[in-house]
C-alpha cells in the first residue's frame, strides 16, 4: 500500500527580502506548471514569509506576490532611488530607530495587506497554516494555525489574516508593534525565523504517524537572502544599543535560522516516523550585493537584484528532482 505523505513548504522571514523568496516560488509554479496551494497540506512562514504563505493560501500565485513585493516594497520601507538623497533618508531613518519609534510606520503595509486579504480569516485558507509571531504581554512564541479538528484547535478561526500579518512582521524597531484583542505582538523571526522546525512538530503531534492520517512527511525549505552580520576581531568589545544597530535584530535572525536547518539535517534520519528535508539554501553573495541588499532597502537597483537571484535560482531548483518530487501528487489535507 502506497504511503500518505504529509507535504509541508516553509519559508523563511527576512523583510523586503521575501521578494527574492516569491520570485523562486514563481518559477517553480511557472516551470512545474502546478499551483503551490494545490500541492502543499501545510504552508509555514514568518515574517515576509508569513506573508508569502498567507498569499499562497489564499489562491495567489507567487508570481502576484512577486509583483507586489516588487511594485508596492518601496511603499513599506521607502528608499529614495537617488544616492545623495538617500545617504540623508537613511540617517534620519536610524535616528528614529535608535530615538523615537522605529524606522517606518506599519500604515502602508496595513493598507497593501487589506487591499490583498480584505476581511478573509484563517478558516478561510486552502491549506494548513504555521505563522510564528511573538506574545509581549506573555513574554513567549504564538504560533497563528488553521483551525483544525486533529488538534482540536479553533482559536483562531476568526482572526483575520491581515491581523495575523501585521503580528509576525513586526520586526523590532522597523515597524511598529501589533495589537491584537489587547495582546502584542512582535515579529515571528524573533525566536523561529526559519519556521521548519514549527510545522514538523505541528505534524508529528497532529498529522503524521501510527494512529493519524499520514504514514510519513516531506519538507521543502526555502532560505532568504542572507545580510552579512560577522564582524571583524578589532571590533570594540563594549557596545551600546547604538553600536549594534540594526545588527541586532539580524544576529537573533541568523542564529535561529542556522541552527533550525542543522538541527533538521542533524535529526532527520532518526525522527520516527521517517521523513524527508529538502532546503533550498541561500544564494552568494557578491562584493556588488553587499551594501545593495538589506531587509528594508527598497531602491530600484535593490529590486531588480532581488528579483533576478530570485527569478536565477527558481529556474535552477524548479528542475531538481529534489524539488520535482514535491508536485508528483496533489496534497491531500482537505480544508474544506
């Protein structure tokens, strides 16, 4: 008897950065000639990924989102295209980071996400849903889900989707806190900015194994564009919140995402039942992109690099038989 696969895709946070991300997943619907939502039983995000994810399970093709990351990105995190401008823009920028309320303003991407989603709710995706935001009020992870009845889980079966995005992207001192029926939320990459690990436990617990509907799983991971955050010995070992800047919030980002993929590449073969992990890694980086990307840099030539590594690597992936597997059969977690 042929095994039930659990099919689950995760796609990492990393701010305007989701446009590389949406621009591989385009592809890979342009090449394969299959809609994501048609082929995945669970979709995981955080941050842009959570967005990515909520759009892919609302019937949006990845090309759309590659569209609106790419028309619209500017509106969330503006940049002046003009370089003597834009040297002014950016110090003035991290002023309010450091000072006042943080870099921009979460209104812009309030009115692209209800222009996108309108007031559709969780219970209305086409797949199951892991979006990782983080609880202030109790100081630990919330993780926003598909209702479903395996694991008697209901709780945020109203809850609308752009409530659910505005909480696992708001990234500290980038954009603002979100409040939801009097809780706070902050960005989900502050404790699982790469979401695998998040949808295999969800799987394992409700989904897959001995006595539930799937004998086994696979995952599909994909990276985003990394922002170079080593810094050199002769640093000065004493640093205020100035000093580290934006590279704070970077470093929880990066540590988190490193070790999500070892832990699984570490486990993989021991997790009963057996399953497999497939992680589309993050492209290099040459001397050229460093200095032009950056999670909120949002200038033309920015885009166009974001969208050509994401456009070159979803050409090379959507071929691979690693990644061809994942479309041979429909999914089968019906959520309707």
């Amino acid at each position: 008897m042929e095994k039930k696969i659990f099919k689950i895709l995760s796609i990492d946070g990393g701010g305007i950065k989701g446009l590389y991300s949406a621009s591989l997943l385009a592809r890979i619907e342009e090449k394969t000639g299959k809609r994501i939502t048609d082929y995945f039983d669970m979709i995981c995000g955080t941050s842009t990924g959570g967005l990515i994810a909520l759009g892919l399970s609302t019937n949006i093709s990845a090309q759309k989102l590659s569209d609106l990351y790419f028309e619209r990105g500017n509106e969330i995190f503006p940049v002046s295209n003009f370089k003597f401008c834009r040297w002014f823009q950016r110090k003035w920028q991290f002023l309010k980071q450091l000072l006042l309320w943080g870099k921009f303003s979460n209104e812009p991407l309030k009115g692209i996400l209800e222009e996108t989603f309108g007031n559709k709710t969780m219970v209305e995706a086409n797949n199951l849903l892991c979006i990782p935001s983080f609880n202030l009020i109790k100081g630990e992870p919330r993780v926003f889900k598909f209702p479903h009845k395996e694991g008697n889980f209901f709780m945020d079966k109203n809850i609308k989707m752009v409530d659910v995005a505005l909480a696992t992207a708001a990234a500290p001192t980038y954009l603002p806190i979100h409040e939801h029926d009097n809780i706070l939320y902050a960005d989900g990459g502050l404790w699982a900015n790469n979401p695998t690990l998040c949808g295999l436990l969800e799987a394992l617990q409700f989904f897959v194994g001995e006595g539930k509907e799937f004998d086994t799983f696979k995952i599909l991971s994909v990276s985003s564009v990394p922002q170079p955050s080593g810094w050199a010995s002769t640093k000065k070992k004493s640093k205020s919140f100035r000093h580290w800047g934006n590279k704070l919030f970077q470093a929880s980002m990066d540590g988190q995402t490193y070790f999500s993929d070892f832990f699984m590449k570490k486990i993989i073969d021991n997790i009963h039942p057996k399953g497999t992990y497939f992680r589309i890694p993050s492209p290099k980086l040459s001397k050229d992109h460093i200095g032009v990307i950056d999670m909120d840099i949002t200038h033309e030539e920015a885009l166009k690099t974001l969208k050509a590594m994401g456009d070159h690597d979803g050409y090379h992936y959507a071929i691979q038989p690693e990644i061809l597997e994942f479309f041979e059969q429909p999914k089968n977690y019906k959520t309707k």
